[in-house]
C-alpha cells in the first residue's frame, strides 16, 4: 500500500460519524451486540469496563435518554441499539424503548464493574441475560471494535486478531510524519480527498444548534452573547473559539446529532474541525483550501493521538486544537516549518492538560485548547518558537511529538490512577 493510499484508508478508518459521547456509545454497541446474540430484549445486563472507559463515561449524558452513566448506556444499547450502525447505534432509540432503558436500570438489572486483572486502556464486555439463554459481546482497542461474540458460552463471531494498541507497531510501519502530512494536504488531488468537506458540514450543523439554546455550561452561547454585547471581539479568534466549543456544549449534554469524530473522540473530531472552518469562513477561502487544511488537521491529531494511545490522563483537547492550527496555519499562507513552529508552541504551552472523564466542562478545555492554538499559530507565522532545548520540546518535530506521546502515555499512568481514584470516591 502506499503512503497516500495508507493516509486515505486511515482518514476512513479514524474520522467516521459518532452519535454521543464515543465511550458511552462504545458500552452501547457492545450491549446492542450482546442483545442481537441473546435474540430477545435483555432481562439484565452484567456490564465489565476497563477503568479508562469507566472514567470517561461516567458523567456524560446518553442521547436520547436524558441521563448519564454507563449503566443507562448499556441499557439503552441494550434495548434500542442497532450494532450495524457502529458510533451511530443509537440513532433509532424511541422515546419507549429509552424509558424502558431506564426501567431496566432503576430496577437494579444492570450491574457495572472493573474486571480483575484487566490492564486494556479501553475494554468492555456485555452479558444479556433473558429466557433462561445468554448472550455476550466484547470491545476491545478501540470504540467500534467489537471482537468476540457468544451465545450461550458457544462463540459465534470472532474477528481474530484484536487491534493493536496504538504504539504497539513498530514505528517503521507507522506511515504518518508531519512532513508526509503537509506533502499529502498540499498535493493530493481534490477529488480524493473532499469527502472530508463533510466533517465540516457536520460539525457546524451541531455548533449552530449549540449556539441555539442553553447546553451544557453553553460556552459557546455566552461568547456569542458576549460578542453581541460587544464585550468580546467579533474578530476570527473568538469565531473560532465560540464555534468550536458550542459544538462540544451541545454534544456533551446528549444531543441526538451525530458529528464526525477523530480518532475515537467525538470532541476531538469537533475540536479538529470547527477552528479551521471558522478561519476558512472569515478568510472567504474556497472548499479546497478548506478541504486541504481540514486533511491536515485531522491527519495530525491522527498522528499525534497514536503516540498517545486511545485513552489515557492526557486531554485529547489539546492534540485536536494542535492539529487545528496546523490546519489554520496552512490557511493563512504558512508552509511546514510555521507548523513546526506551531506543533512546539502548544507543547511548550498546554502539554499538560488532563483528561478527568467527558463531562460539559470538556467545552471549556475545548475553548482552551483552541484558543492556545491559534496563539500557537499567530507566533510561528511570525517565525517565533519555543525553543527545542526548553523543557520538553525538542528542535526535531517527531521527537517533539514522540515526547508529548510519551509525557501522555508513560508519565500520566499514575495520574490517570490518581483521577479515577478522586472520582469514583467524591464525598
């Protein structure tokens, strides 16, 4: 396969249209899986989570059910998903089935719990019991990837090999570099590459309904407020910044809209398109400058999010707003040295921000992260840098890159540990 074609098949693979939180909908699609199997609505559920999974589920509100939790996750998987739609497998639940969903569990039939022994950032295995039968479905990897499925201890579906883990193959057949990026974004013929025109549709189609009404904290409404009081600017920045997190606003709250996700993350998704269609918006720039930086962005996160690995105590936020600026660099006339410059100032800058579960502040580090971006941006377009001897920045981008990974993936380990910990025991 060649890199080109390896860069489209990863497009196509990591940003793909997501109904709800991604984490939650993972527990979803596993126990729509594990009720398809059992061949009858579930009687209960016994519902294994990897820790990761538990922290990033627990305070997001479900579409279409008006709750959150995994437990009304499963449940509502359970009795109204369809696992042929992947991230999308509750864009059919009824208003009935939703409250049937959430009889099942105030009735106290779904049990949820951390499986011993199980290290796997991002697991799940559903148990549908009913009629004296079993099924059971299991997600491991990453949030579509179902691997094994059983009717009654007899495995019926099995997708062999599970996915390796992000990190897991050896850096030589890792096709991405922020280099072969910017070539592939800048060179590829328009029409291989404008389906990702749709992210943009998508995700903007979300933040207009986020600035409609009262979401979440409704970031992104107040800034718009704010703007029409005339105590923010109305300049690209704040645009940028306003869209962007009132998009997550209305997807952290369960709005029963799909947006196109990167990488497993539905804000990421967001957060790796809005600022980029913003800037392209105020920049009057055609749909293939749009179409070519939108690559870049995405291709980016991509790129960084695999040194990181799919969950972990590192902010996805701050990849996506980075991979956003590149992005936003490429509109505003920088070539690869600017993104360079760009990719170090938001390591030298917001490296750090931690990732303690979805929830509706998620919009604000969301605004946080674009901001930062486009600061990161403004300054290399002026051929200013941090340095690569500070701190953990380094001259060489992919060694810049491969620090951020493992700052995320090695050094917030027991951070991660410590935020669940914090979580699961709040007085």
């Amino acid at each position: 396969m060649s890199d080109h074609a390896a860069f489209l098949d990863l497009l196509h693979r990591e940003v793909v249209p997501a109904l709800g939180c991604t984490e939650p909908i993972a527990v979803a699609l596993t126990a729509a899986r594990a009720a398809e199997a059992l061949g009858a609505p579930p009687e209960r559920l016994d519902v294994a989570v990897s820790a990761n999974l538990l922290k990033n589920g627990m305070g997001v509100m479900v579409p279409g059910t008006g709750e959150m939790g995994l437990g009304i996750a499963a449940a509502a998987g359970a009795l109204g998903g369809k696992s042929e739609l992947g991230l999308e497998c509750l864009r059919d639940l009824s208003p009935e089935l939703a409250r049937q969903a959430k009889a099942l569990l105030a009735d106290g039939k779904v049990e949820l719990h951390l499986p011993a022994d199980n290290e796997l950032l991002l697991y799940c295995k559903v148990v549908a019991h009913g009629g004296g039968h079993t099924g059971a479905a299991e997600l491991r990897d990453s949030h579509a990837n179902i691997t094994n499925v059983w009717r009654d201890d007899e495995l019926v579906f099995s997708a062999g090999r599970a996915e390796p883990a992000e990190g897991a193959a050896a850096e030589e057949e890792w096709p991405l570099s922020l280099a072969a990026i910017h070539d592939f974004a800048t060179t590829t013929p328009l029409e291989n590459i404008a389906f990702i025109l749709e992210a943009a549709h998508m995700n903007r189609t979300v933040a207009e309904e986020g600035l409609s009404r009262q979401y979440g904290l409704a970031v992104g409404k107040n800034m718009d407020a704010q703007v029409r009081r005339h105590i923010l600017a109305d300049d690209m920045p704040t645009f940028a910044v306003k869209l962007t997190a009132a998009a997550a606003d209305a997807r952290m709250a369960g709005v029963m809209m799909p947006v196109m996700s990167n990488s497993g993350s539905g804000n990421q998704g967001i957060t790796c398109t809005m600022p980029v269609v913003a800037c392209a918006i105020r920049l009057e720039k055609s749909d293939e400058e749009l179409a070519r930086a939108l690559i870049m962005s995405h291709l980016t996160a991509i790129h960084i999010k695999h040194h990181l690995g799919r969950l972990s105590a590192h902010c996805g936020a701050m990849v996506a707003g980075t991979a956003a600026a590149c992005g936003i660099t490429l509109l505003l006339g920088g070539g690869l040295r600017e993104m360079e410059m760009t990719v170090r100032n938001m390591v030298g800058n917001v490296a750090g921000m931690i990732c303690d579960g979805a929830k509706s502040s998620c919009a604000l580090k969301v605004a946080s992260a674009v901001g930062a971006g486009i600061q990161a941006a403004m300054l290399a377009l002026e051929g200013s840098a941090v340095p690569g001897n500070e701190g953990i920045v380094s001259e060489d981008i992919e060694a810049c890159i491969a620090n951020l990974g493992r700052l995320g993936s090695t050094g917030m380990r027991e951070t991660d540990k410590v935020i669940l910990d914090i979580m699961l025991h709040k007085q």
